[in-house]
C-alpha cells in the first residue's frame, strides 16, 4: 500500500504574528473536537516575508 503526502489547505489571509495564528488554529482545532470525524492536521508557517500562513488537512479514508 503506497502512502501518500497530505493535501494541504491554506487559510486565505497572512497574519502579522504567530499568536494571531495560533488563535485560528486552535479554532480549527476545536470545531472538529466533538463531531465524528477525525480532527484536521493544523500548522503554522512563517512566510519569508515575516507573516504566518494557516495549513490544514484532514484524512479523506
């Protein structure tokens, strides 16, 4: 069986600071905490530019 690499997601918007992003990955987070589905792989990215950038993915099986 052949694994194959995440799909990611990027939030649409750059944040100015890592708190700002962290903010909206716990939300992220946290919606998927009570449903039935497996939660989304969330990460936090530092753009060259010195902005954070939002990724997520979820397992589609």
């Amino acid at each position: 069986m052949q694994e194959t690499k995440p799909r990611w997601i990027y939030w649409k918007k750059t944040f100015h600071s890592k708190f700002q992003a962290g903010c909206l990955k716990a939300k992220l987070e946290e919606n998927w905490h009570n449903g039935y589905e497996l939660g989304p792989l969330v990460e936090i990215r530092k753009l060259r530019s010195n902005k954070y950038v939002v990724r997520y993915t979820y397992d589609e099986a």
